[in-house]
C-alpha cells in the first residue's frame, strides 16, 4: 500500500519496535498485550507444584532435572488492544511549510501509528478532530483498515478551531474498553481543559500519550521586522516588531509547556513533544524505546 | 547668552518631524499567518507598556536631537545680549590704549608702546571679517582716538602706528569709561575691550572701586582682555623736583638749586650724573655725580649757579639716559630777581634793645652779610612796627612775615593791612606768621581763621611751655620728604640743617582738625619731637601761609639763634616768594593759562618739539579775566607763548606727571583679578597674543559644545533604538 505517510524509514524502525501496551489493558484475543486475566498463556509467571490432572506439557523438565521436584509453569493470558488516534485537524495545524507543516507530519506520525498497530494485529481506530470530531474510523485490525485511514488522512484539510478538551471527555465517556490513546495535536487549547480531559481518560484507564506537534517557529519564534500575524483558527491579526515581544514570547510558551508536561506527569500521561524540524523517526523511536523499556520493568 | 546665526533657530521646526512620522507614519507589515495566538496575545500585552515607554523615550530623544542640531548651527555665544548680529561672528573690538610715560620704558630695543602696537595690530589682523575696531587712547584722561568709521581697519591700523606716548601718568578710569561708551555704540553681539598697558600699579589703584564697577559693566557686555606690554623690571631714576634751594633766584651771586632724584626702579643705580642748565644753557659746575641710589631712595643733589639776567627763566635738571628716558628731566620755570622785597611787621619792636625785638635775628637772617655789604644784597627786608603797617607796604613785596604781631589792641596790625593780607596771599605772594605773646589764640582765629580773612592754617589753642630738662626741637623725621624743608630731613650731616638742635621752650598749641574738617584746613608740614605742630601751611588763592608756633626771639627758645634758623627762614621765603611761578610750572596735562600784558594782540605757542599753534587773543568770559589757554600739554618740556611771528615769548616749564614713577611696579596678574572681583582674559604682548585670543572666542562660542553634544545623544539615540529594535 503505497502512502506519501508511510515512509520506509519510519515504519522499519517503529516496526521493529513494537508498540507494547505499558499498562494492562483488555483486549479481545489473544495477543502481545497484557490482559489482567491469568492462565495458560504464553508469558511465564512462575512455577506451582505438580497437581495430578495439570496439563504435562507446561512441567518444567530443566527444573526437574535440577530438582527432581515436577513443577508446572504458570503463565500471563496476553490479549490485543485498540489504539484510537487522535489526530487534531485544526486551522492552527495548517502552519508550516510542505517540509514542515504541522498537519502533514501529525499525518505521517498517524499513519505511521496505525501501520504499527494493525501490524502487530493490534486494532486502530482514527478520529480527526477540531472544534468537534470531524472524522471517526472505527477500530479494525485489518490492513485494510489501514488503508482506509491513510485515505482518509489524505483527505484531510486543517479548519475549524481547537477544542481538545470537551473532546478528550467524550471520547473517555464512550470509550469503555481499556486501550491505547494517542493524541497527536499542537494542544493549542486551555491547559486546565486538556488536563481534565486527560485525566478523565486516565481514570477510565486508557493509557494515553500525547505527542505535542509544534513548528519550531512556534516556539523560537524567529521572526524579525515589521509583521503582521493573521491569526488561522479565529479572524484577529496582531501587529507587532516580532524581535521586541521575542522574550515575552518564549516565556509564554515555556510556560505553558511546562505546565502542560506537568500535568502529563502527575497523572502518568506520556507526553512527547514533536518538533517538525526534526525528522519524525528521532522522537518516535526514542518513544517506542522508551515504551519497551518500561514495559519490562 | 546669544546666536551668531540665529536665523538657524528655525530649524528647530525640524523637532515636528520626529513627532509626525511618530503619528502619521504607517510601516508596512510582512503578514504571517499564526495558530499560536494566544501565546502572542500574552507576550505582546506583557510587553506593551514597556514598549511604549521606551517608544515615547525615543521620540523625546529624536525631538530634543532636531532641536539641538538647530541651536548648534545658530552657533551660540556666551554674550548678555543678543542682538539682530547680522554680522554673523564679526567682533566689535575697543582698544584701549595707555599712554603714559611707562610705555616708553625700553625693554630691549623696543618700548612697552612699540609692543603694544604690535599686539594690537596683530589682534586686528586675525579679527574675523566685518569687524569693528575703535582705538581710546588712555593717560589720567581718556580720548576716542578713531577711527571715524570704525568698520575702516586701515584706518585703525594707521591710528595705532601712529601714536605717541605722552608725559601724562596713568589712570584707567577714564580709558575704561570710554571704552564703555563705545561698547554702546557698537552693533554686534560679540564684543571684545583689548587694554593695552603695562598694567602698572597706578592704573589700577588711583580709583580702585570705580575701575571695578566699570570692569563689571564691560563683562556684562563682552569680553575683556588685559594686554601686559612689557614684563621686564625697569632701571630708572627720574628727577622728581627742581628748586631753588635756600635763596631767592636773583642775579648777580650763584645760587644753589637742589635737585631731588629718585630711584623708582627695583636695582640699585650707581655711576649717576646729574646736570642742571638754565635756559638750555649748561651752569658753572653743572654736573654732580650720585655714587650709589638704592631702590626707593631719594636723594637731593645741590648744584650751584650764577644767572646774570633777571626775568623769567626755564632750568632744566637732568640725569644720563636709563631705561625709561621721559622723567630723566626736569624743567622748572623761575622768575629770577634783581631784588627780593619782604615786608617784616614786628609786634614787639624795641629800639632801645634791639636784640630783644621780635625781627632782630628774622632780619638778620634774611640778610647774612656785613652791614657794608647788606645794600648789595639781594634780599631787601623791611621792619615796620605793627601798628605802622599799612597796605601800601604790600605793593611792592614779594613777602610779608608777621613778627609776633598783634590783632587787636593798642599797638596791633591795624584792620585794612589785615585785610589786604588776604588780597596779598590770594595774588601769589606769601606770608609768615611767628608766634610770641603778642599772639592772642582768640584774636587770631577770629580775624585770621575761617570767620575772617581765612589765612591761619588751624584754629590756635593755649600756648605751653616745655620742661626745662627736655626742651623741645624740630623733629626731622616729622618732614614730608617733597616739602621744601626736605633738606632738614634728608642731609643729616649738614652743622646748618640740624633742626634737633633748636631747642624751643614755649609754643602755641594748636586744635588739628578732625577728618571731615581737613578739606579746608591747612596741614602741619613740621612737628615738634612731642608730636605737637611747629610750622603750618595754608595755600590761600595762588599764594601761601606759613604758621610758626614759636617765637622768632630768644623768649621762647633758641630757635631763631640756632644755626639753622637762617636756612630755615630762606628756604620758607624762596618756598613762598616761588610760588608766584605756579602759573608757570605745569603738569603735563594740566592746561597753560596766561594773561599778557597785550591784550590786542594774537599769539602763538611753540611746543617743546618745536611745532607750533596759533592762539590768537586772548579770551574770557563776562566775568573771567581774559587769558590764552594752551590746553594740549601732554608732552613735558619749554612751551614758550609769544606774539604771532616772533621767536622770543614767555616759558613756561611743563614736567612729567611724576605720579607715574611712583608707582611703575606693574600689579600681577592675581592681585589685578582680586581687585577687580573676577578673572579677565590676561594676553602678553607676543606670538600668543591673538592665538589666546581666538581660544577665549571660541570659548565663548558654544557650537563646538553643542556639537559633541549632539553626537553624544545621537549615539545614545541609536543604542537605545537599536537596544528598542526601532532604529531609523
């Protein structure tokens, strides 16, 4: 399935990668993931004494060797688990240029995801979103689902304003089953009503990662002489010598980084910011590392 | 202060362009399309304020620089008032010039005048163009010299090379005042008074306060540049007098003449040779060589003389040639006579004893010959008893001396002499009074004193008596060196001139006046060895009086047979009868006025380098006797007054206003800056003269200043607006 957003080198790495579930989340086969029930599955947990009428296949022989004692090995039931993508469509997202537009990289970084996914015979799910949702593709494990939203994502052109917050609520609300949550967004919306969507997914137990889709002018801000900024999402321009307010800006932004960040920590969201100057493969492979690393701890 | 260009001013409208642009400019705007709104919002409302204060910063900055530049092209000057100065930085220039005979001191081989005109022709060479120049020259008077259009420099650089020092002494007062005037009468803004001087200490301290005042009055309009021309010390010894010494000039003996010479300079002078002429003819013995003269030292040379003819006749004293050659000479005018009458009222005549009468040893001084030769004797004395005295006496006498004579009384000087006495002294002659106990205290002041005829010098007081074992004598040391009794005090070692060894047992006392009182008193030309007054004089009209207060007998002390009593009393009769040639003796300056015989005829004057003027009759007012007035005596020496084509006239002897000598030690620098209150711009005359001059001008020029302030704020402005982000 040839996709301007999937690129070989992204696909190979993250592939190889895996996208593991951290948390424990309910699935509907069997699968890599943990699934909060036990039994004969394939993660072993630990060994149990020989009952007559267990199964003899799971005795541990190397242990008899040792031991001479029959002991049974117990394992974790692993099930699958659906990964529903956020992707914010948003006017303010069309900023940048072709190498470094937001909208596209959030794009490639959804395609990317749900490849992963639907690889690994995890479900994904698709739901572009603005002022309210725009687009909703239902989880499916197929490749052909895959195919399906990366149609979708070709058609998709950035409009509306950003209201994640609401958003992030109803999807916790509807959403019952426990599974992956990626927000993939530029967050330009109020930090109190972002955290309490956030939140509220957490406490359904979703295990949710944001990735913080900014254009490095956003948070430089770069520019010098006269400017006008013509705001995307409402009808407002600010006229301004860009070099004078460059201070004020940066702090401003910084601080609401820093506040978003922390509320992702205190309520164990992952969170990963996206530079779209830095090539997607760099903070997507540092985060699926990361992933894996927690998920054998 | 004020603007050498100020129609530059206008440009300060320019301080408007920083403000329109301020409010009607409109930059462009590169439009960005942004999602990040709100961060902008914040940053941009945190920032308005600061931006804005630095914006308004900027435009005030950006004014105040257009204003500046305005003010620094207009080129403004540190001046009290601005006027239309349509000359731009063309100065008005008022040189004042002193005359006086100190500019003739030689130091080197030009003269302190020869330096000054070189400074003043320099400054004018380096005025800037358009300027004005009027040259003051300036003695103990001041007079505006030229030019008559003072934009003519030409004019003016002619004026200067042309002037001559006078014999005049310096005062400033009068040049300062001047050059005050002529500030007023010039145009410009920038006005300089240059005075051009050896700055010596006369100048500055005869009027001191008003010198001051006038000083403050030339600042508050320009600048004021004092000049020192000449900064050397300068050798010298003038002849500051000439008289005859203890006679009467008369023909037929030789006389002696005491010339006095001093030493005005700071060296010691020695090898001096002093020489006397009558008539620019040199006397027997006309030389007389003074060994050593410290600096400040006066010292009184006798040269004797026998002058054949009688009549009017100019001696001249004369010492060799030093640095400053105007008071090396010394003209007097003498009547020499054939005969000295002198008219003796003795108040205490005794014929059976004549040593007791009060004029035997008075008479007997006035003639120091054998009996057998007294006929041939100049001096022709004449006794009358008081009470014979009348004023028909008087008509033919050079001289009165009152012997212990009474006012009032049986036997007293009757009325009409008493009161022709006055008519007699205020003609030019003289009169002697002795003391005695004919001399009644309230008699005499009320008839000689200021409710009568005004002759007695001070109101007398009580006679007294000395003790007998301390008698009291003439103190030497109690004589002004310039009186005619000089010589008592300077030869100590003369039998003749021992004053302390007239003891005087019994005087008059005397009431001195109090300050105020001292304008129309006399003065006390010798005191006793107590303090107490001796001799009195009184000038009366153009004649004087002399007060003894002591008796001319044996009475009252040995006095009168003292050996210097015959000194004394023909020194106070040659000082008395020489007054009659005030009229002839003269200060240069002081105006020559006299009336011939001839009143019909016109005459002429003949100066002492030999130019000549017409005077024509002589003139007078209703009840001004007629006179010809020679007014131009700014040069000592002969002027000799006769009828238009003759040669031969009447002398009369014009001298060197000593007070120059006296005072030639120029005043420093700091010592003039405390006299006058503040610091005026000090030049010597030389290469730097107009360098510092233009350095005091520009100084007084702020466009320099204002420039570099200007630089300064505009690098400050572009730091701040690059600092800003708002750079033009």
């Amino acid at each position: 399935m040839p996709s301007t957003y999937l690129q070989p080198s992204v696909l190979s790495r993250a592939e190889a990668l895996g996208i593991k579930a951290r948390s424990i989340v309910e699935g509907l086969r069997v699968g890599d993931h943990k699934s909060p029930f036990r039994g004969f599955s394939v993660e072993f947990v630990q060994h149990r004494e020989y009952a007559p009428g267990d199964d003899i296949r799971h005795i541990d022989w190397k242990g008899y060797g040792r031991s001479e004692r029959y002991t049974i090995k117990q394992y974790e039931q692993e099930t699958n688990f659906a990964a529903h993508i956020l992707l914010d469509g948003s006017k303010s997202m069309e900023y940048g240029d072709r190498a470094t537009n937001k909208l596209e990289y959030a794009k490639l970084l959804a395609a990317t995801l749900s490849y992963v996914v639907v690889k690994q015979r995890d479900s994904a799910a698709l739901n572009v979103f603005g002022a309210d949702w725009r687009v909703e593709l239902p989880a499916s494990s197929s490749m052909a689902n895959v195919n399906t939203i990366l149609h979708t994502l070709e058609g998709i052109v950035p409009e509306d304003t950003t209201r994640i917050g609401p958003l992030l609520e109803q999807l916790a609300d509807r959403v019952r089953r426990r599974g992956l949550v990626f927000i993939i967004s530029d967050m330009f919306d109020e930090v109190d009503a972002v955290l309490k969507g956030l939140k509220h997914l957490r406490f359904q137990g979703h295990d949710v990662t944001v990735f913080h889709v900014l254009h490095p002018d956003e948070v430089e801000f770069p520019f010098t002489g006269n400017v006008k900024f013509d705001g995307l999402e409402l009808p407002e321009e600010i006229k301004t010598r860009p070099h004078l307010i460059r201070p004020a800006y940066q702090r401003v932004v910084n601080d609401y980084l820093k506040e978003l960040r922390a509320g992702c920590d205190a309520y164990r969201v992952d969170y990963v910011r996206m530079n779209t100057g830095v090539p997607i493969e760099q903070p997507l492979s540092k985060y699926l590392v990361t992933r894996l690393q927690m998920g054998r701890l | 202060m004020g603007f050498l260009a100020p129609l530059m001013l206008i440009g300060g409208a320019a301080a408007g362009i920083p403000l329109a642009l301020h409010f009607f400019y409109r930059a462009r705007y590169r439009p960005v399309p942004w999602g990040a709104m709100k961060f902008l919002r914040l940053a941009v409302e945190q920032t308005s304020r600061r931006l804005q204060f630095q914006e308004l910063v900027l435009l005030l900055l950006r004014i105040f620089l257009m204003m500046l530049l305005a003010v620094a092209l207009a080129r403004p000057v540190t001046c009290s008032k601005v006027t239309a100065g349509k000359r731009g930085e063309a100065v008005d220039a008022v040189f004042v010039t002193d005359l006086s005979y100190s500019m003739n001191a030689r130091e080197g081989a030009k003269t302190r005048l020869d330096l000054a005109k070189e400074a003043a022709l320099k400054i004018i060479d380096e005025l800037p163009a358009n300027s004005t120049v009027q040259v003051i020259t300036c003695t103990d008077r001041a007079v505006a010299a030229g030019p008559k259009s003072p934009r003519n420099l030409d004019q003016a650089r002619l004026l200067i090379k042309n002037l001559q020092a006078t014999q005049q002494s310096t005062d400033f007062l009068p040049g300062l005042t001047e050059a005050v005037a002529a500030l007023g009468r010039a145009e410009g803004s920038a006005k300089e008074v240059y005075l051009f001087s050896d700055l010596q200490r006369g100048g500055w301290e005869r009027e001191s306060s008003a010198v001051r005042l006038k000083c403050d009055e030339i600042r508050a309009q320009g600048a004021l540049f004092l000049v020192r021309c000449g900064t050397q010390a300068v050798r010298n010894v003038a002849v500051v007098d000439l008289k005859p010494q203890t006679d009467i000039p008369h023909t037929g003996s030789r006389m002696p003449f005491t010339v006095l010479v001093k030493n005005t300079g700071t060296e010691p002078v020695t090898g001096l040779t002093v020489t006397l002429k009558v008539d620019g003819q040199p006397l027997d013995k006309d030389a007389q060589p003074i060994e050593k003269i410290a600096p400040g030292e006066t010292k009184p040379v006798t040269l004797t003389g026998k002058i054949d003819q009688a009549g009017w006749r100019v001696l001249t004293a004369e010492v060799k040639p030093d640095q400053l050659d105007d008071d090396n000479k010394f003209d007097r005018a003498i009547l020499v006579r054939e005969k000295v009458r002198i008219l003796i009222v003795d108040g205490s005549p005794n014929e059976r004893d004549p040593e007791k009468a009060g004029s035997y040893f008075l008479a007997h001084a006035l003639l120091p010959v054998p009996d057998e030769f007294k006929f041939l004797y100049h001096v022709r004395p004449t006794v009358v008893k008081a009470a014979d005295a009348s004023p028909g006496l008087l008509s033919d006498k050079e001289a009165c001396i009152l012997v212990n004579a009474p006012l009032g009384g049986p036997g007293s000087v009757p009325a009409d002499f008493v009161q022709r006495l006055g008519e007699f002294v205020k003609d030019g002659h003289g009169l002697m009074i002795t003391a005695g106990p004919n001399v009644e205290k309230g008699v005499y002041n009320r008839l000689l004193g200021p409710g009568g005829s005004g002759l007695l010098p001070m109101e007398l007081g009580d006679a007294f008596e000395a003790p007998k074992d301390a008698p009291l004598f003439p103190d030497p040391a109690s004589i002004d060196e310039k009186s005619f009794l000089a010589r008592f005090r300077l030869s100590a070692n003369d039998p003749f001139l021992q004053l302390r060894d007239a003891y005087v047992m019994k005087a008059v006392g005397v009431v001195e006046p109090k300050a105020e009182q001292l304008k129309d008193s006399g003065r006390v030309l010798m005191r006793y060895n107590d303090g107490r007054p001796a001799l009195l004089g009184k000038q009366g009209g153009d004649g004087e009086v002399l007060f003894l207060t002591t008796a001319v007998d044996k009475d009252w002390g040995f006095f009168a047979t003292n050996l210097t009593f015959q000194p004394f009393v023909h020194g106070a009769m040659t000082h008395l009868i020489e007054r009659s040639a005030a009229g002839f003796n003269r200060v240069a300056g002081e105006p020559i006025r006299w009336t011939p015989k001839d009143l019909n005829k016109s005459y002429q004057v003949t100066r002492p380098d030999g130019s000549r003027a017409r005077l024509g009759k002589p003139q007078g007012g209703a009840t001004e006797q007629l006179a010809l007035t020679v007014s131009d005596t700014t040069r000592a020496g002969v002027y000799t007054i006769s009828e238009e084509g003759r040669e031969v006239g009447t002398k009369f002897a014009v001298i060197p206003d000593l007070r120059e000598s006296e005072t030639m030690d120029p005043l420093p620098d700091q010592q003039i800056d405390e006299l006058l209150g503040f610091k005026p711009e000090h030049l010597t005359s030389g290469d730097e003269t107009t360098t510092k001059a233009e350095t005091v001008r520009s100084r007084n020029e702020w466009t320099v200043t204002a420039l570099l302030a200007l630089l300064l704020f505009a690098v400050f402005e572009t730091a701040l607006a690059w600092f800003c982000g708002k750079a033009w």
